[in-house]
C-alpha cells in the first residue's frame, strides 16, 4: 500500500465528515457568491480546521473570486489544497540530526495520547530507515510503563536501557547517553512519563532530563517531540500550548489519527503554534507510521474517490 493510500485510509472518518459538509455548500456547477464563501467557512471551523487558519484561506478564497481567478464551486477545492500544502515549507518537516554522534529524540505527552504506541512507531520506522536506534524508558513514573516499552523493545529489536520503576529518570537518561555513545547508536530515543501542565514535579523532571542529555551530548536533545490525540481536534492544540510553557517542543507526533474524525486539525495546527507535524500514526500497529507529507495529506483528505 502506498503513501496516498495510507493517508486515504488513515483518514476515512474525517474524509466522510468534510466530503460530505463540503458537497452540502459546495454543490457542482454553481457560482460563487458570498453568501457559499460565509457557508464555506462555517464548514471549515465544524471541521476542526481552526479559526486562525480558516479566516486565512478564506480571505484567500474570496480574493481569488474578487479577481476572478475561480468562478464555480467545484474550482474551490481544487484551489483550497493547493493555498494548504503551500502552508508547509519541505524543511520544517525533517527530524533534526544530530551533526556527529547519537541523534537524541525526547518524546513527551500527557497519558492516553498514545505515547508509548507511537514510540514503538518511531523506533520501527527508524530500524527500517537502517538505523541503529536505543530507547531509554525514562517513563519510571507509571506503573507499568518499563514493562511495556521492553516489551515493544523485545518485538522490535530495539536495544533499552531501564532501570526499576520509581527510579530517578535523569539516572535513566544517563545510563541511556552513556550507551548511546558506547555502542555508536544513530538515534537514541528518551521516553518520559506522560504528565499533565498541572503536574509540576513531573515538568520538573521532563526540564531535569532535558539538561542530564544537553550535559551528556553536546546539542541534545536535538528534537523534542511532542505526542497529541488526533481525537481530541481543537484541545490538541491547547495541549501543544501548554506544554511549550514548559519546554521547547520542535516537532508533533499526531497520533490516533485513523481514530479520528477530527482530522482536519492538522490544517490548523501548524499555523496556530508554528510547530512542524513530523509524523502522524495511522493505525494501531508498529508499521502504521508515516512521515507528514503535505501534499499526499491534503489529497487523501479530499478525495472523493472510494476506489
């Protein structure tokens, strides 16, 4: 199955939420007025795309009609996709590596966003990329969390470094650089507990990791990715606000997004925090992963095909 293919199917929920609000303004052959341009953009806000980013390609819309470069509905989308995939600059989306030496990835996000199916994710696609990649389950916080990662750790092939739960997490991120350099790892990727903005002593320990890897490995972490419920629309982006109160997020893991009917915040999401999404999750398994391409995205979003 191919990378179009994924996304359509990844995204069959929100595709038949938006082809059919969207068929409902945007009927075949009409012309455009004002009144389906005010209708367009009450569909774009139900459907999660943001107010930020909505109010901007909808002045991009009607200027296009002012000028008469569109005339008819079925013109809109076809013009809506490309002004979106104009959205993302092809840089904004590469992990950031390191210049020599382990690349380190710390992966942050509050409980049930999907935290530690997506590092699973994450390590599966890296070993597929060739790369020799080492998790440090720093997650001692909640019980069963060790358990789980080596158990993922296990399936996968992937090297761990753990200590008990309830151990010193900075310990953990320690042991985990020292081995990272050692064993001449690619990647290195720290997970931490799951945590919410009111939990203070767990922000704490994510900003102690934070320099116990900066102090061990000159420039790391390198990315700091942060984990967010694709279900969840519009608080995923108050979530993404919160945590960067707290520290410096470089890159988005949207996850659930096969779950979810929401799909549409991705437009959004960019442009109201001005973090890149890096990668979303597809599906419930280690190979259901993908790198966030703009143009296959917003494509799949708006097929009609069911081909």
């Amino acid at each position: 199955m191919g990378m179009f293919d994924r996304f359509k199917s990844g995204l069959t929920k929100t595709r038949q939420k938006i082809s059919s609000s969207f068929r409902s303004v945007l009927p075949f052959g009409k012309k455009i007025d004002d009144q389906i341009i005010d209708q367009l953009e009450e569909t774009m806000l139900v459907d999660d795309m943001g107010p930020g980013t909505t109010a901007r390609l909808i002045d991009e819309v009607r200027a296009a009609y002012k000028s008469g470069q569109i005339a008819e509905t079925q013109e809109i989308i076809p013009f809506l996709q490309q002004k979106i995939v104009s959205y993302w600059p092809e840089s904004d989306r590469q992990l950031i590596r390191a210049p020599s030496g382990p690349t380190v990835v710390l992966v942050a996000g509050v409980n049930g966003s999907g935290k530690t199916t997506s590092v699973a994710k994450l390590c599966h696609y890296m070993t597929q990329q060739g790369q020799n990649v080492i998790l440090a389950a720093c997650d001692t916080y909640r019980a069963a969390a060790v358990a789980q990662l080596t158990e993922w750790s296990n399936r996968l092939g992937v090297q761990i470094v753990k200590h008990q739960q309830g151990s010193d997490p900075g310990a953990v991120a320690y042991d985990a650089c020292e081995a990272a350099v050692s064993r001449n790892a690619d990647l290195l990727i720290v997970d931490t507990a799951g945590r919410l903005h009111t939990q203070q002593h767990l922000m704490r320990e994510l900003n102690k990791i934070e320099r116990v890897v900066e102090k061990k490995i000159p420039g790391a972490p390198h990315e700091v990715l942060l984990i967010l419920d694709s279900t969840i629309g519009q608080n995923a982006i108050n979530q993404a606000k919160i945590f960067g109160e707290h520290v410096k997020v470089t890159g988005l893991f949207l996850a659930k997004l096969d779950g979810s009917a929401k799909g549409g915040i991705v437009i959004g999401i960019h442009d109201q925090l001005n973090i890149p999404v890096k990668f979303v999750g597809l599906g419930e398994t280690p190979q259901d992963i993908e790198p966030f391409d703009p143009q296959t995205f917003v494509q799949a979003l708006f097929s009609t095909q069911e081909e």
